[in-house]
C-alpha cells in the first residue's frame, strides 16, 4: 500500500469518515438534492418523452457523466433499448460498427449494409416489443461533420414522420457550436432539447460539500463556512475541481492535526 493510501486511511479515521467523501465515485442520486442537477436532469427526462435529438453540453468536470447515470438508471429496460457509444474520433466506418455491435447485430462490412441493418433493427424494436431505442454518443464534441450528418439520416424513419430513435449528443461546450455550420443545418433544425451545464452556484457548492461530507459517515460539520466559500470561489462550481479542492484541504488539516478545515488550509492547497 503506498504513503498516500496510508495517509488516507489514517485521515478517515481522524475524522471518522467510512469512505473517502470526494472522489470521482459520486453516487448520481445524491446528486439529485442539487436544484441546478434536477432541472437538468428533467430536460433530459423531457427529450425521452419528445424523442429526437438533444445536446448535453459543458465544461469538464461539470457533471454530464452523473446526469447520464441518473438518465440510464431512469430508463426501463422493457420500453428503451439505450446503446451508449463514447468512440467519437473513429471514421464514419468504424463508428458504424460501434452501433451495431451496441445494437447486437452481426458485424457487417459495408457501411451501407450496417446503415440498412441498423435502420431494421430500431423498427424490428419498436414494431414486436414497443421498445424505443436510445442512442447516446459521449465526447460528442469530437464528431465529424459527416458522422453527424449520417445520424440525421439513421433517424429518419418514415420519411420523416415516426421518432423511432432518440439521440443524445454529450460533450464540451464547443459541440453546439457545430451546429453554426451550413452543412448541419438540418440536423440543428431537429434539436428539441438542449442542456447547457455549467458550474454550481455558491449555495450548491456548499451544499454538495456538506452532502459529501454526511454521506461519508460524518455528522459533524468538517469545513468551515470560509473554507467552503473558498473552495467554490477557486472551482467555480466545477465538481471535478471541487472534489480535488476540498479531498486536499481535507489532507492538509489531517497532517496539520486540526479538526476542521479552515480557509488557510484552502488556500495552502491552491497555492502548491
């Protein structure tokens, strides 16, 4: 085990912690006591009602990953069929044999084949078991033109008059702006939902922290109001960038054998 599991061991104990509070393991419905994460998890919940195209859009760190959780764990496996692909920088090719493995159809060579099978599968779906399909497409903003442009076509079922497949593009902020393009015109045409995410406002960094904090077996305040303050000020509401902030200064009252974290102690870690 190496000094930092030690250290970190060691500090759980101190503060009676029974896991460590800020990692990357969030459990998603914790999440949902965050007003900003429930408004945005209802938008999404609103493009499965509608069907079509949506974007998820935000900076790193923001919490797209924990909304698709929540979307994935909401959805029931009688009525949706979801696929999720996060291979974005792939030809045309291979990002077709991505969806029909996700699909569970036989790998074919021809991208007009996979496009034709693809096509049967989705209606063959909805047609003898009332599944919808949902495909989510992670890293989005990475995306060729005509990768996107070839998705317009995979949805249009019916000339154009059944929403067979839903399509949920999630990725950094630059992803919508894409849809600026001439050529994708179409396609920004039949976005129905649109979720920008951005970072917590002060009074949700500081509740996120404290959420943390009692989830991980500690009923007693462990930051100060100054310390949490701090940490949202230097994060701008990021998660990612709140979780590394406060696990640090959480570290550093630890070595410096206080109780609670302090400001300085913030600040400390900021400036190293």
């Amino acid at each position: 085990m190496s000094t930092h599991d030690n250290q970190l061991r060691e500090m759980m104990s101190y503060f009676n912690l029974s896991r460590i509070p800020f990692t990357k393991e969030t459990d998603s419905k914790s999440l949902f006591m965050l007003p900003s994460v429930e408004r945005a998890f209802a938008q999404l919940q609103l493009l499965m009602s509608l069907r079509g195209f949506g974007v998820l859009a935000g900076k790193s760190g923001t919490g797209k990953s924990c909304l698709l959780r929540l979307l994935g764990e909401s959805l029931s496996p009688s009525s949706y069929h979801s696929v999720y692909v996060c291979h974005s920088t792939v030809s045309t090719t291979e990002f077709y044999s991505h969806l029909t493995s996700g699909f569970g159809i036989p790998a074919v060579g021809r991208r007009s084949a996979m496009f034709r099978k693809l096509k049967e599968q989705i209606e063959l779906l909805h047609s003898s078991k009332r599944m919808y399909s949902i495909l989510v497409i992670d890293e989005a903003h990475l995306l060729s033109t005509d990768i996107l442009q070839e998705l317009r076509l995979l949805a249009n079922f019916s000339m154009d008059s059944r929403n067979l497949l839903t399509v949920l593009l999630c990725g950094q902020e630059d992803l919508l702006s894409k849809f600026g393009l001439s050529s994708l015109e179409f396609l920004a045409n039949s976005i129905s939902v649109i979720v920008r995410l951005q970072g917590l406002p002060p009074e949700e960094s500081i509740s996120y922290v404290e959420n943390r904090i009692s989830e991980s077996g500690c009923s007693t305040p462990l930051f100060t109001k100054a310390a949490l303050n701090a940490i949202h000020l230097a994060s701008g509401g990021t998660m990612r960038v709140i979780n590394t902030l406060a696990l640090a200064a959480l570290l550093k009252s630890f070595m410096l054998k206080q109780k609670q974290v302090e400001a300085e102690h913030v600040q400390m870690v900021i400036a190293r």
